[in-house]
C-alpha cells in the first residue's frame, strides 16, 4: 500500500530525556488512515502531528466506539530501534476491533506504516537508560450522527509519545485497593477489548484508591466479587508457597502482552504458572500463614511493578517483607534487557526497525 507523507512545516524543539514523565509529549507526525464502507481502509498518510477537525455530532464522542493499544519502541545500546510484539499488538487490536463492530485492520499493512513513521521519527526515540517511545495507535468512529448504530467510517491514527523512565529512583513496590463495591468488567462485556469507556469506567474507584493512600485498584469479578481479575491497567500474578498464578483469562481480563511473555519466560526458566480463579480469600490466607511471598503487576508501561502492601475491607496486608521479591526482579530483569536488546531473544519478540 501507498503511504503518502506531508512534510510538516516547522519540527519541534526535543524535550530534555529527564523532563519526560509519560504522555505529555507527541513527536511531528502522525501516521492516519480513513475507513468507508465503500473504499475500505484507504488514504493511508503521515502527516504532521496536529488535532482533529469534527463535527460535535461524531459519534465516538457520544457512544464511545473507540480501541487503542500501547506499546514501545526502544533504543538499544548501538543506537538501533526495536519493537516488542508488535504483531501481538495489532492482533490483539483486531479482537478489540471485532468487538466494538469497528472493521479490522491488515495487520502488516499496520506494522509496515508504524515502521516507516518511527523511521521518519527515529530522533523521537529517546536513549536516557529507561526512557522509550511509547506508540498509541487509535481508532475512533467518525459518522456525524447521534443515532444509535456502528459507525459506517472510521479514522486510524498512530500518535508517538516519547517517555521517561518508570522506575527514575529505582525498583519500587506499589500499594494497591481492592474494590468491592465497583466492577471494572463483567464476562459477556467489553473487558477484554482494549476500549476506551473501560477506562472511563474505572476512574472512580482508583480516585477512592488515591485518596485512600494507594496508587491503583485491584478489581474481583464482576458477579460474586470473589475472584481476582486485575489492577489498574495491569495483570496481576500471585507466588503463593512455590506457586505463581495468575487469573485465567476468562473474558472479562484484558490479555496482556506481557502477561504471556511473564508466563512464557518463567516456563523458559523451568517454572510452571497456573492460570486458573484465585479468590481474595485464598490470598488472605497465604498472606496469614506467611505463604504469600510476591505480588507483581505485568504491563508495557511499567513492564513489571512489584506490589507491596494490598488494602482489602479496611486491612491492610504487607507482601513478604514490603520490598522486591526476587522473582519479580529478576523477571523484570530480563524482559527489559530483552527490549533493549541486552540480552538474547529465543522467543523471536523483538523486531529491528
Ligand atoms: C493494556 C492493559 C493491560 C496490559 O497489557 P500489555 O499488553 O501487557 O501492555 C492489562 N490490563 C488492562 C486493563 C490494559 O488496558
């Protein structure tokens, strides 16, 4: 496919690596793309970062059929750039997009835009030890109507946004708030898809979280509010004795990249990790007879983040001694030497720009 590209008039002047934090920053182009039912995905662009004209009747602002992932580009040690999974990304992209009746993307045709944009942009990766490029693509529903229906047209868009180290001063254990008065996502609903109105609606509790003194929320299920499903914009695994768990994905859980490569990497290691239901009871108890050893979140913005003390019905509960464990260390270890292209790949996870 023919990607054409718009040169943008002036560049932006580069933020400093350690003024970054994350999300505040968009690098000078943009990659966008159009969906009509006639024409199918077409007028694929790069063109100068900049906002979106539309009308106030666009449907996404009403409905909210909207799906974004989230993913990084990182500088390696001699300069080069790698992508972790990035095919993972799209495909998961395409089962939020067949959820939210959004039409599906061609993956390659995706992964060959976003390449030739980072290239064009290839100074907006940073290099500071811990910073990357994290890549936002989109896609909104952009009918000018207020009736309730899919979209008959769509907008593809991939913004960069270059981002600070997560951890500056050092690996640090996170204190999390389980809710049982609000549900993040019900079996049979939109928790799986990566939607923009799941994060919308989880706004609330983590507000409730924050004023308590903690960071993020840890959901349970959405009917008996018994069983673990996930933190913040993380999955979440347990070492309970000898055993690491993680909850099954059961529909309800977004399917986490680095969840599976947390999986695949301790199975590498000759661990086994159980995906199956874990209530906050069995958690508890572990907790009492000193079984619970670590707990940790696996997501692409933090990669691995530790969790330290959990607050549920009023008690606070401290995981092993309130510091890293060691298997979350070492796991974060290598998934980030992997990224930077530090360490070896046998899984086949990275790919150059
Ligand atoms: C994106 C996300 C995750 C983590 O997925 P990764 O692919 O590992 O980044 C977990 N939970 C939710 C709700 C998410 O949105």
């Amino acid at each position: 496919m023919e990607i054409s590209y718009e040169k943008a008039a002036t560049l932006k002047v580069h933020p400093q690596d350690s003024a970054l934090g994350f999300g505040t920053y968009f690098s000078d182009y943009m990659f966008n793309m159009d969906y009509s039912p006639e024409k199918g995905w077409y007028n694929p662009r790069i063109e100068p970062y900049g906002p979106l004209q539309m009308d106030p009747s666009t449907m996404v602002l009403h409905y909210g059929q909207a799906i974004f992932e989230g993913l990084k580009a990182y500088r390696t040690d001699s300069g080069a750039i790698q992508l972790f999974r990035p095919r993972d990304n799209f495909k998961r992209f395409n089962r939020s997009a067949s959820r939210l009746c959004i039409p599906e993307i061609d993956e390659d045709v995706v992964l060959e835009a976003l390449i030739r944009l980072l290239k064009i942009e290839e100074k907006w990766v940073p290099s500071a030890p811990g910073t990357s490029l994290y890549i936002r693509p989109t896609i909104i529903a952009t009918d000018p109507y207020i009736g309730l229906r899919s979209s008959h047209t769509y907008r593809f868009f991939i913004i960069l946004s270059p981002v600070g180290a997560y951890y500056p001063e050092g690996f640090d254990p996170v204190k999390i708030w389980v809710t049982t008065e609000y549900v993040r996502a019900v079996r049979g609903g939109v928790g799986e898809a990566k939607t923009a109105g799941n994060y919308a609606a989880s706004l609330y509790a983590t507000e409730l979280a924050n004023k308590d003194g903690y960071t993020q929320v840890m959901w349970l299920d959405g009917v008996e509010r018994k069983y673990i499903e996930e933190v913040g914009s993380m999955n979440i695994f347990f070492m309970i004795g000898d055993e690491i768990v993680t909850p099954a994905l059961t529909g309800s859980i977004l399917s986490g990249i680095t969840r599976d490569s947390v999986i695949a990497l301790a199975e590498s290691w000759g661990r086994t990790v159980s995906q199956r239901r874990i209530s906050i009871a069995e958690i508890i108890e572990a907790h009492d007879q000193g079984e619970l050893k670590e707990v940790f979140g696996s997501g692409t913005a933090a990669v691995i983040s530790p969790v330290g003390r959990i607050k549920y019905s009023g008690r606070e509960m401290v995981v092993g001694d309130g510091n890293v464990g060691p298997f979350a260390a070492k796991l974060f270890k290598e998934l980030v030497d992997i990224q930077y292209g530090r360490a070896q790949d046998p899984f086949g996870w990275v790919i150059t720009v």
